[in-house]
C-alpha cells in the first residue's frame, strides 16, 4: 500500500527567474477544469493501490495561488476519495504573498498540519533579484498569520548562492530566519537549471557562479543553525527535535510514493512514471476518460540499490554498511580522506562530506 502522496499544482502568480519545476502563470479560465482532472486522477489511483496516506505534500507552483473555495473543494475532494485515517503530516506549500488568516484557517480546518513558506531571502535587493513577488514584511506577516491560525509545524525555504549575495546578507537572513523559531528550515543553494531566465543569463555571461564562496555559505548555514539548535538531518533541511519532514523522508529513504498532477512522478516497486507536464492536456486527457502519463520505466534492482544509496548519504542516518558492499574502494577512499566515517553499522557523511555530497554519490551511481 502506497503511504506517501504528492500533488502538483503548477500555477503561480508570477515566474521566479530560477525555479526549473513545471510551472506556468495563473489562468482562472483552466483552474476548475485542472482541479476536476487532479480529483480524477485521484480516484483512479486510489482504486488501482488502495491509497491510505501518512504523509500527503502539496507542491508546485505555488498551491496557494488557489482561492480558498479552490482550495476547500480540492482538499476536501481529496478527504471524500481517500482513507485519511493514518494521516500524520499535510503540507502545503504557500507564497508569503498568497497568505491570507481566512485561507490559513481554512487550512487547518481542512486538515492540513504543516506549511512551508518560500522566503528565500528577507534582503530587499535579493529578493528583487531572485524576482519574488512578496518583500520583507509581507513574509513575516505571513508567517505571523500562520501563528495565528494555529499552525505549529512551519518550515521556512532560504537560498543561498544568489548573485551578489554577501556572506553578511546571508548570516543576516540565517539571523532573522532563527529569530523566527520555525520548527524547520530548508536551506538550498542555488543552482542554474536548464528552461530558466538564470540558466540563460549565465550562458551569456551575466551570471558567474563562484563555488568557493558557495561553500562559503554553505559552512555558515550549518554553523548558525547547529548554534541554533536546529538539526542538519539532511544536507538542505534543518529541523528542531522530531520536526523533520516525513513525507521528505519518505523519499530519501527510497520508499514508495505515487504523484498526482502535470509532471509529477511517482514510483512503486520497480515502475515509474510521470505524467504529461502540461495543465491543459493533463486535465483534458483524465477529463476525456484516457491516462495521463506520458513516460513509464521499469528500474533494475542495481538502479533502485544506486538510487537509494545517494539520497540516503544525504541524511544524518547515512547508508547500511551492508548496501555498500559492492564499492569497498570508494568507501575506503571517502574513509580515508575524512569525507565518510562509520557509526555502528552504518556509513555516514562527515561535515566536510557534506560539502561534496553531490560528488560521492556519483562513486555509487
């Protein structure tokens, strides 16, 4: 039985200049058609896998572009269709400026327990390059709204790696950020995707990424928020005791999980597919009676062991010993060179490992 579930909704009000998902601007003339599609869908996964939730994650795009009534027929479609009785975590991702105390309530009324909040930066000028639509205050109202409405599991996205960023105006968010007492914080650096405005300002030689000053930051952020009593149970993602993001969890520990929605992926088992990454032609092929997806792969076990092996590094539980036979080499070498250490029976990440996490899981790939 599938336990993990994530939803896609694409839409936002605006297109950050880096953000490489599948997203496109908010069209109220295709939201309904889109909503009826994902209930569809919905219902035809649940009677294909039997789904009964533990953790469901609403992502994007920016889900909070919906209206509230979208957002109550959505979610309430998806509690009629679905066994929430094992239900421990619901998040929803929201923009801080789409966040309203009637929506919030409405959230929490709903059942939804977790958010998480695009802040990014709360520098004036970063946020500006970064194209957000919100400023400084308006996201921490926003936060303060959520408060309000009873939300106690809050994590707050930072990024980190932004040109012109300073290593004062990232210790200064990292500062505002922990102020703040969030029950988790994700800290991404930021990174040129192909099909973005930065990918091609950075192919013209606007934008020059300096990976030393990268890791710069990236020894701060682990730094303050260590200091701050936040655990790194993941290389992004910081949390305070037993906050940690189940449903993220989910994936690196390499369970199943099923994607509802353009774009999204899912895998059980050895299958994965992923649906057609276009909100018009997803709803019309589900509202037409036809399959959404559009690609379908079967994994051999080595992929699914490979897979696993390089997003389990990236946590603080690292990888059984015994899932790594097969490259004693590398783990000796990783030992040797400080980056690996054994904890019981189980290799795990030092902080300079952590550093160069992308690198060592390319040995096990």
């Amino acid at each position: 039985m599938i336990r993990h579930l994530y939803v896609h909704i694409p839409f936002c009000p605006k297109i950050c200049p880096y953000c490489s998902f599948y997203k496109e601007v908010s069209d109220r003339n295709k939201t309904q058609a889109f909503l009826d599609a994902l209930l569809v869908e919905i219902g035809q996964r649940q009677k294909q896998f039997g789904l009964q939730p533990r953790t469901i994650f609403v992502g994007g795009g920016t889900p909070s572009a919906l209206s509230t009534p979208q957002l109550d027929y959505l979610l309430t479609g998806l509690a009629e269709r679905l066994d929430l009785s094992q239900l421990s975590e619901w998040t929803l991702e929201m923009n801080p400026a789409t966040v309203s105390l009637e929506k919030a309530k409405r959230l929490r009324e709903l059942g939804v327990n977790r958010i998480s909040m695009g802040v990014q930066s709360w520098d004036p000028e970063l946020l500006k390059t970064l194209g957000r639509v919100h400023d400084r205050e308006q996201a921490e109202r926003s936060y303060l709204i959520l408060r309000e409405a009873g939300f106690t599991n809050v994590n707050l996205d930072l990024i980190f790696g932004v040109p012109g960023q300073s290593v004062t105006q990232w210790r200064e968010t990292l500062h505002k950020t922990t102020g703040l007492r969030p029950e988790h914080i994700s800290c991404y650096c930021l990174t040129y995707e192909e099909d973005t405005e930065y990918f091609r300002q950075l192919q013209i030689g606007a934008h020059r990424p300096d990976n030393e000053h990268d890791a710069d930051l990236f020894d701060l952020t682990m730094e303050e928020l260590t200091r701050s009593e936040y655990t790194q149970y993941e290389i992004s993602n910081y949390a305070r005791p037993g906050r940690e993001c189940l449903h993220n969890l989910a994936y690196w520990q390499g369970d199943d999980y099923l994607g509802i929605g353009p774009s999204a992926f899912s895998t059980v088992g050895p299958e994965r597919w992923q649906n057609q990454p276009d909100a018009a032609g997803y709803s019309a092929k589900l509202l037409g009676g036809k399959s959404s997806v559009t690609f379908q792969e079967t994994l051999p076990p080595e992929t699914k062991l490979s897979e696993r092996i390089a997003f389990s590094l990236r946590t603080d539980r690292g990888v059984a010993r015994a899932d790594l036979a097969l490259w004693p080499d590398a783990v000796a070498e990783f030992t040797e060179l400080g980056l690996m250490e054994t904890i019981k029976t189980r290799q795990v990440l030092t902080r300079a490992g952590r550093m160069v996490a992308d690198s060592i899981a390319e040995a096990f790939i």
